[in-house]
C-alpha cells in the first residue's frame, strides 16, 4: 500500500491534476497540512476522510523535528495498510512540507511505498497569471525573498515567499530590474492580485511571488519578423538580406510577408533547429523518429 504526495495545483479545484483527483477520491485518509491546502482537498474529498497534521510555523529545528517525527508515526501505519494521500498546494517536490515529511518516513519507516504526483506549481502559473513568457533559450532561476530579502543576480527570477513586496522592490530596483508581483494566482479563497506596484501589497500575504527580470535584457524573438507594419506587402531582391531571388528560393507566404530561403534558416535556428530540420525523421536522441516535431 502507498503513501501518495499529491499536488493540488495553485488553488483552483479544477486544476488539480486528473491523476491526483483520482487518488484522493480513493485514498483511505488524504492528510493536509494547512488550512488553504484542506480546503481545496474539501473539493474533491468529504471532510470525513481529511485528516490534520500539526507542522507549526517555527524555524526552531528541534520543534520542527518533533512535529515531522509525530506526522510520519500518525501516515506511516496508515499507508502500510491501506493508501493514503498528502497534499500540498502546487507541486509537493517545490519548497513544500512534504519534503521534511517524505525524508523523515524514509529515516523512519523505510518499508513505507512512496509515490508523488506532480502539481500545477506556481513556479509555472506565475506564467500565465502575470503574461510571462520564458522563451525558448531564457534562464530563469528561483530564489526565495522572505522578510524583504532582494536576492539578485540572474536575468529572471521568480522570487517566492514574498512578505514584504516594498522592501523586496526597493533591493531588486536598485539592482536594475523590472518587477511584478503575483498574489492568490489561481486560487479560489482570497483576493487575486497582479501588479507592478509594491505599495498595492502594503498587508502581508504569505501566497504572494514575485517575477523579476533585468532591465537591460534586449529580448528579440525570432517572430518579430513577422511585424508586418514595417514591411511592405511587395518583396523584392534588393529586400533580400543575400539579395537572391526569391522566387527561386525555399520561399512561403506568411501574412502577406515572404521569407527567402536564407531568411528562413535564420529564423529556424533562432528557434533551435538549424537546417530546418525540426520535423525530419532522423532516429536519434535529438529528433522524434515519427516526423513529429519535438514539443518543447
Ligand atoms: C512554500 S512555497 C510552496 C510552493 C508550492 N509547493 C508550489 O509548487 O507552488 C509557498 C510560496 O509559493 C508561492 N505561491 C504558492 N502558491 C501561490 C499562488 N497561488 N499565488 C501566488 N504565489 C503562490 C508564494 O510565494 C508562497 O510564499
């Protein structure tokens, strides 16, 4: 039988994954381990089968061991003899509580069977919520801000446990980058918020992150090509970057705009596939076998 560390997504209770609904509807007993995260469980498991673990919110490690010690003696002969369930909000291997609790049975109750399904993280909402995208070829690192920590250093950062947006923006300003912050993204109890102004973030709120990215990073995407306004509906050689004929060329239509061959191989290779071979059918590591792009 199995312990099920189980992500329940940012919030909303349909975006939980179809997988981890399945096993907390069938779980004997699904542990939360705070009141945001029982009551998305609430959605999908009746009350009955919800059971409580005390984790105090402490940095004392004495204290914290006696509490994780306590929640995996109460799971562990749970899930020896039938399945039961641990959720966290987002994803249980992201800066969560299951961690302290999946090391503490493995220290302790080694026979226990484990199995973790993945969750929506915030590491990943944020994206939506704030309209971010990570391009292709873009780093993007996770720090934690809490008590107004400005962690700086990469080009973007999702910064979690924001609890003091305006000393947080005031370190990460000064250190040239752009800020927006996130709060209850995607989540069904509280205010959802998205903005750029710190003081709008005046009262402390735990699910609050924040995306920073520097200043000066000069992103041109390979699809800016396709602005068509600073280009005329005709195409003619002079327009060419090689000055070939286009006519001639490995050449389509895109919204009026043509793209020579030696355009074309410029834009394939800003996206990651040089020689334009993204759907050729090579067999190896690197490439699909079925022609079948590669989803990245
Ligand atoms: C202990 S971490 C848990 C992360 C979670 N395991 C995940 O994968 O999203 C808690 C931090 O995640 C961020 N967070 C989690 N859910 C959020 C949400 N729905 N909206 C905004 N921030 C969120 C906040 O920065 C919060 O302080």
């Amino acid at each position: 039988m199995t312990l099920y560390g189980v992500g329940l997504g940012p919030g909303e209770a349909d975006l939980v994954t179809v997988r981890g609904k399945e096993i907390l509807e069938t779980a004997d007993v699904v542990y939360s381990p705070g009141r945001l995260s029982r009551t998305v469980a609430l959605e999908h498991v009746p009350e009955e089968r919800i059971g409580d673990l005390d984790f105090p919110m402490t940095k004392d490690e004495e204290k914290l061991r006696t509490a994780w010690t306590e929640a995996a003696a109460e799971v562990a002969p749970k899930a020896t003899a039938g399945d039961v369930a641990f959720v966290t909000l987002g994803d249980p291997n992201v800066y969560s509580t299951f961690g302290h609790l999946r090391r503490t049975i493995d220290a302790f109750h080694p026979d226990v069977d484990l199995e973790i399904v993945p969750g929506v993280s915030a590491v990943t909402a944020f994206a939506t919520a704030l309209g971010v995208e990570i391009e292709a070829g873009a780093g993007l690192s996770l720090r934690e801000a809490a008590a107004g920590h400005s962690p700086t250093g990469p080009d973007r950062m999702i910064l979690f446990k924001v609890t003091d947006a305006p000393a947080t923006h005031e370190g990460l300003v000064a250190a040239g980058y752009d800020v927006t912050y996130g709060r209850r993204l995607f989540m069904e109890q509280g205010e959802t918020v998205t903005t750029d102004d710190p003081t709008e973030l005046d009262e402390r709120d735990y699910y609050t992150l924040a995306y920073a990215e520097k200043e000066s990073l000069d992103v041109e995407s390979a699809t800016a090509a396709f602005d068509t306004s600073a280009v005329s509906g005709e195409t003619t050689d002079a327009d060419t970057p090689d000055g070939s004929d286009t006519a001639d060329a490995n050449v389509r239509s895109d919204g009026g705009r043509e793209f020579s061959a030696a355009e074309l191989a410029a834009l394939e290779r800003a996206e990651g596939c040089a020689g334009g071979d993204c759907n050729a059918d090579h067999g190896d590591a690197n490439h699909g076998t079925t022609g079948v792009a590669d989803e990245r």
